[in-house]
C-alpha cells in the first residue's frame, strides 16, 4: 500500500501544480526542506517549485503533463512524462512564438513521511528550444 501512496503524492503534484496550476499543491505534497538536486545548494525547492509552474503556465497557458510511465521501488518514485503546451506568454527571455512543444521528462522524487523528499530529473531543454527557435515547422 506504501507504494500506491507515494505513486499517488507524484501523480497529484503534476496534476494539480502543473496541470491546474494550484500552487497549494506544493505545500501540501512537498516536505518544507526537500531538495531539488539540479538546483543549488541552499535553494527554497517549494518556493523555486512555485516560480517554475508559474513560469511555466505563463509561458504555456495550455500546460499539460501527460504520465506515460510511473513505479515506485523503496521510498523512490520514477517517473517518465511528456509536456506539452502552446508558447503564448515570454518564457525566460524568449517572447511567445505561438509554437507548441511536446517535451520528454524524467522524474526521480524520494518520498518521506509521504511528501516528497529529493528530486532528481531531467528533461529535453534543447528539443524544446529547438521546438521553439528551430525553423517553422511545416504542414
């Protein structure tokens, strides 16, 4: 049963944070010190968490992450999903280009106490740039 529960603290962080942007989600589904290991040492991971959905969501208004794989061994949940979402708002520096995405990711989250503890992940940065800088796509 452990397990279904921390496949279930990783599934709802990506629905409700990223897929509807309620950023309450954070706060209830992540423990107040977890750490992000792609960030620096000392970062606020929930307060950083938060700033990233909302750039994110104000980047891609249609924002949605579809799970394709998730499993859990130990207190460690893995998780293979594809983002995607029209560019209408400024992401970063890059003003909206009006492209859509489709975006790999890959998710390690340690769960403690039955939040998320320790992230570990990856996702394809440069498709997603060339997605969006690349030459226009043709039909």
């Amino acid at each position: 049963m452990k397990l279904d529960a921390d496949v279930t603290v990783v599934s709802d962080m990506i629905e409700r944070a990223f897929n509807r942007g309620d950023l309450s989600a954070v706060d209830d589904l992540l423990l107040p010190a977890a750490t992000d290991h792609q960030e620096a040492p000392g970062v606020n991971f929930p307060q950083h968490l938060k700033g990233v959905v909302t750039m994110l969501r104000t980047a891609f208004p249609d924002l949605h992450f579809e799970i394709k794989h998730i499993m859990s061994s130990g207190d460690v949940v893995a998780m293979h999903s594809v983002m995607t979402g029209t560019h209408l708002g400024p992401l970063r520096d890059l003003p909206a280009t009006r492209r859509g995405v489709r975006v790999r990711h890959m998710h390690f989250v340690r769960i403690e106490q039955g939040r998320g503890a320790e992230l570990w992940h990856l996702w394809d940065t440069p498709s997603m740039m060339k997605q969006l800088t690349g030459p226009a796509p043709t039909a």
